[in-house]
C-alpha cells in the first residue's frame, strides 16, 4: 500500500512539473492546460487497476523507506527483558479457586524471563509505527476537512433557500446565451451575500446573481457576466470543481494537489474567457472593464457568504492581469482541439493506471525474460512448503494468532530467537524440537536458579563446561537452526513460520495450544509410532489439565521436572535408565541413554500440563507415563514389564 501511495504521488508530481513547463513555455490553449492539471487530481484519486509494463518499478517506494528508517530493521519488539510475557491464549483462563490454578503466577515470578535478543531489539519497527501514526493523522484530517466543507456548503444551502426569483430581464438574457452555447437555461435566483455570479447544484445547477451587483452593475454589462457563467456550465466545470473538493478532503496534506488546485481554477477562468471572447467577439474591452467593476466591489465588501466549492476562482493579482491581457488581445481558441485531445489520452493512458507491480507475477509480453540458470543438483520439480500438521483441535486463539500479520527483518538469528520472539510479540507459544535443531552455543552450568544459568557471585567461577551434549549418541540434525536472511512485511504469521522453517528443512505440528517446530522425518515418526499420550484417570487427569506457564533456558529436564513438581503439586519421576543424570556427559553414563536430558530453551505461557510435558519431553526424546498417582518420564515405546 506504501509503495502505491508513493508511487501515485510521484507520478501526479512529475505530470505537474510537466503541466506547469508546457503551460509556461508552449502557451496551449488555456482548454489543454486546464486538462492537464486535471489529470494530476484525477491520478491522485484513481484506483490502482493496471500496470504497465513501462511505468516504473514500485520497489523506489520501498527503496525510499529503507532509506528513511535510520533504523533499518522493521521488525515487531519483544518485551523488554524482565517484563511479564502476556498469556498466549486470551481464550484460556486459569481456573478459580484450584490449587494448581492459584499458584502458578507466584511460581511464575521465581522463573527468569528470556527476553528476545539484543539484535532483534534493536530492530525496533520505527517506520511501521510512524506509518501508522501518519494514516491516523491523515484519516483525522479528512474527517476535519470533510466537516469544514459540509459546514461551508450547508452556511450557503441557507443563503440559497432565502434566494429570490431573478428579475425577467436577466432571465431573458439566460436564455438568450444559453441558446448560443447550445446548453438548457439554468434557473436564474437573486441571493444575498454572493460577491459574484455563480452555478450552484450538480444535476441541474442553479445561477446565482448578488442582489448588490445587480443594483450596481448596469444591465448591458450583465451579458457578458452570463456569458462567462454559461461557459462554465458548457465546459461542466461544476462538475469538475466537485471532484475536485473530493480530491482535497482526501489530500488535504499534499502540496501537488493545492498546485493543481489553484491552477485548475486559473486556466478554468481563463477558457471560460475565450468562450466569452467567442460569443460576444466585439465585447472584450466591455467584459474586461466588469470584471475590474466585480473585483473592485469585492475589495470594498467581502462576502458574508462563502463559495460552496471554492476551487474555481482564480487568487492573485499576477492571475488576474494576465487574464486581462488576454482578453484584450481578442478572441483566442477556445475549444480543446483534436491535437490537444489526441495528445492528453496519451498521456492519460500513460499515467493513470499506475501501480506497484508487486500483484504482477505474469510474464508481460514483449518484455525480455532474464535467462534462469540451472545447476546439476537442482531438483526436478519446483521446491514446495513443508505442509504443517494438525493435533487435536487447535485453539480459537491460537488460529486468530496464526492469521495476525508480521514483519520481519533478520539477518543471521537461530530459529530458537525468530520463534522466541514471535512467540512473545503475538503471544503464541512456540516449541523448538532438539532433537532436529541444533542448539545455538549455549552451554549448562552446575550452578544455576530457575530458568536460567548462572554462578553465585561469591564463588568463583565454575570449571569450562563439556562440549554441548546432544539429545542421542552420534545424532546428526537436521539444520543447525541459522536462518542468514529473512524479511516479510504483512504476512500471517502462519505463513511466515511456514516459510522460514521451511527454507530450513523443517515442519511445524499444530498442537491445540502450541507450535512444534521439528523435521517432517521426526513429525512423521511421531504421528506413527509415539502420539500424544491420551489415557488417564483419577487425580491425575484433573492436574494434566491444569494451565501451566513456564520459561527455562538452559536447563536440565530434572530441575524442571522439581519445578513442575513443586508449583503444580503433581509428583514427576524421572527414568534414569535412559536420562543423563544432571550435569553429566551422555559419554559417562554407564549405560546408553535416550536423552542428555538437556533443553537449551523452552517457554509456553497458559498451556494444560498435559500437552507442556508432551512437547517439554518429545523435544528430548522422552515422554511421560501418568501412573495412577505420579508421572514417569522414560523414553519413546518403554515395554511395560520395564515399567
């Protein structure tokens, strides 16, 4: 829409600096200049309905915001770290009065928040904002400029219901005229006030004298008077100076519409003028000397009652006596011409239907086609997005979040953060599986609180950490989880995700209440072989469906599990078979085991236990067992004579 707007400004400016040079130095006839700046307003208000194929790129208009956000990242921000992450499902309330439910926000305040990188911070989106701050403005500008003219035309609707019937002598020269320009006699009304003659109404407009000019003005001097009004009603410039009211209530900012205002309304006088010139050929000098006499009187008495469409008077000395000039050089051409008509639809179908070239994905014929270059391992069909899977029936609000529309900007992020990130900016809870992604540099201390790693400060700084562990002896990923170059401007979030994860050889599964992000291999094994465990009783089926809100980083699945045990009053049994114990490299165990038990990061905010755990665990490999009064964490499809 930017690039749209920017671009139909430019265009319209660039018609009138031509306008204005043609006009200056050509001299056309005052009909073709008229039209000329015509086609400036009506490129302001014309729909985008065609491109071109020789009309310029709307990528300038992007080009341009780049270059004027300083800040040239346009993503969302994350809450500032420390701040309290907002519940992702607005839907979802905790349940009042219930142990679980009423402990979990003071559980919640012991964990540490993670805020979203300093890099993505940064990228502050500073010209989204202002771009919303300046439509604001612009629609509370029209609002102002639409009332202003309403209260203009509705002050002189007054002045015209007190109107009365124009004297017959005038009425006889209406029609005299009206015959001689080939229109139909517009009723003729006397009001108080006017300063000037002029068509009131749009379907059948309505000449209305000043009381005060006609006691003053001779009757002889009012033909040529008539005849310069009778022009405009041929020429349909009451229609013109409707459009262009329209044109300023929407514009009313823009200086190329004011130009193109005030030149409309000189060269609308100045053809009206050679119409008169055409019709009473022998009475320039007369009409010159009235319009003084009008222009003198409004000098001495300005008009009580304002101009409903004040688009067609021509302001200015320098206008006026260039009017005159003219005048008195005798008749000039008063018609546009088949030359200047031939020519104004050229330039009209130049101008008028430009748009972004952004909608245009079709090859336009006759244009050449850069040659595609194609490399031996290229595939043989076009690559397509990995298709998400659902599980269960998802959430009303997570679907409204999923159609919310992003804007990102990134430059070298793991997904880890973009998903973070997403996840606390449209409140979506959103799960990296470990076992597809590899974790970015981040390693486990022995010594750490809730959510995250750290040393107290009065001991000394513990011994370098074993290398990162990995969730399965001799695992291999299925990316390392960098994402060099993203950047999408209103797209739905689900898209986006789409996209991304997809541009990494990954999927994403739609829990009721959470994102997965895994491999299509794993989330297929998944679906398969290891669903979601469903079947349970007694107390534990009530506290699996307890909304729980968690965030670790760096953290080991046994001090989670003291956690959850803790906060949620639900005993947690670990299965030290196949879990590295705390602090231990997968290497050292004496046996094989399922899982490091390590998670570099995990945050979901107002999900049921039940479905935290599974995708908690199925991120490392593991998965819970409700027993009839605690839950045993062990591995995938564990025999039940183990158990």
């Amino acid at each position: 829409m930017l690039n749209g707007l920017l671009q139909m400004v430019g265009v319209a400016l660039l018609v009138g600096i031509v306008a204005a040079a043609v006009c200056r130095l050509g001299r056309p006839r005052p009909a073709f200049c008229h039209a000329l700046w015509l086609l400036v307003v009506v490129k302001l208000l014309m729909p985008p309905v065609v491109a071109w194929p020789w009309q310029p790129d709307a990528t300038f208009g992007a080009q341009l915001v780049e270059r004027l956000a300083a800040d040239k990242p346009l993503a969302p921000t994350a809450p500032p770290a420390g701040e309290t992450v907002p519940a992702a499902n607005p839907a979802i309330k905790p349940e009042a009065g219930g142990r679980v439910a009423g402990r979990t926000d003071k559980q919640v305040s012991q964990a540490a928040s993670v805020a979203a990188p300093a890099a993505i911070q940064r990228r502050r989106p500073v010209w989204p904002l202002l771009a919303q701050i300046g439509l604001t403005v612009w629609a509370a500008g029209a609002l102002f400029a639409v009332a202003l003219h309403l209260r203009r035309i509705l002050k002189f609707r007054r002045a015209f219901l007190a109107s009365e019937p124009a004297p017959e002598w005038l009425k006889e020269k209406v029609g005299g005229l009206a015959r001689v320009y080939g229109v139909h006699p517009p009723e003729v009304r006397v009001a108080h006030g006017a300063w000037s003659p002029m068509l009131y109404g749009v379907r059948r407009p309505i000449l209305l004298a000043p009381r005060g000019a006609l006691d003053e003005v001779e009757p002889e001097r009012w033909e040529t008077v008539v005849a310069h009004e009778l022009a405009h009603l041929r020429r349909r410039d009451h229609l013109v100076a409707w459009v262009v009211l329209a044109a300023s209530c929407v514009w009313w900012w823009n200086p190329v519409l004011w130009w193109a205002r005030s030149q409309i309304g000189r060269y609308a006088e100045m053809a009206c003028d050679a119409w008169v010139l055409w019709a009473l050929p022998d009475r320039g000098r007369e009409y010159a000397d009235t319009l003084i006499q009008f222009v003198q009187r409004h000098s001495e008495r300005p008009p009580a009652v304002p101009e409903p469409v004040p688009c067609m008077s021509a302001h200015g000395a320098g206008v006026f006596e260039r009017r005159l000039t003219a005048i008195l050089r005798g008749p000039a051409p008063y018609r546009l011409g088949s030359a200047g008509a031939a020519c104004l639809v050229a330039i009209a179908a130049v101008v008028l239907p430009v748009f972004s070239r952004e909608e245009a994905t079709e090859p336009v014929a006759g244009r050449p086609v850069a040659p595609m270059l194609v490399s031996a391992g290229a595939p043989e069909q076009t690559p397509q997005l990995n298709e998400p899977l659902v599980v269960g029936e998802t959430s009303p609000a997570l679907v409204e979040a999923l159609r919310a529309n992003v804007t990102l900007d990134i430059i070298d992020f793991h997904i880890s953060d973009i998903a973070k990130f997403i996840g606390e900016t449209y409140s979506i809870n959103i799960v990296i599986d470990w076992r597809a992604v590899k974790p970015r540099e981040l390693r486990p201390h022995r010594d750490w609180a809730v959510g995250k790693a750290e040393a107290p400060e009065e001991q000394p700084p513990p011994p370098p950490p074993p290398p990162m562990f990995q969730p399965i002896a001799g695992h291999v990923y299925a990316t390392d989880g960098m994402v060099p170059y993203l950047k999408l401007s209103g797209v739905p979030v689900g898209d986006a995700l789409n996209a991304t994860v997809s541009g990494l050889g990954l999927t994403y599964v739609i829990y009721p209440h959470v994102l997965f992000i895994t491999s299509p291999g794993l989330a297929a094994a998944d679906m398969a072989g290891n669903p979601p465990y469903a079947g349970t009783q007694g107390v534990l089926r009530e506290a699996l469906k307890a909304l729980v809100t968690v965030d670790f980083k760096g953290a080991h699945v046994q001090k989670i599990a003291e956690f959850m045990s803790e906060a949620y009053g639900v005993n947690i049994v670990l299965d030290w078979r196949f879990v590295a114990k705390h602090g231990q490299h997968p290497s050292d165990a004496l046996q094989t085991v399922a899982s490091s038990g390590f998670v570099p990061w995990f945050s979901v905010t107002s999900i049921p236990l039940g479905e935290a755990l599974d995708v908690l665990l199925r991120s490392i490999n593991l998965t819970y067992y409700p027993k009839e009064d605690f839950i045993w964490i062990s591995a995938f499809a564990l025999d039940e004579s183990q158990g």
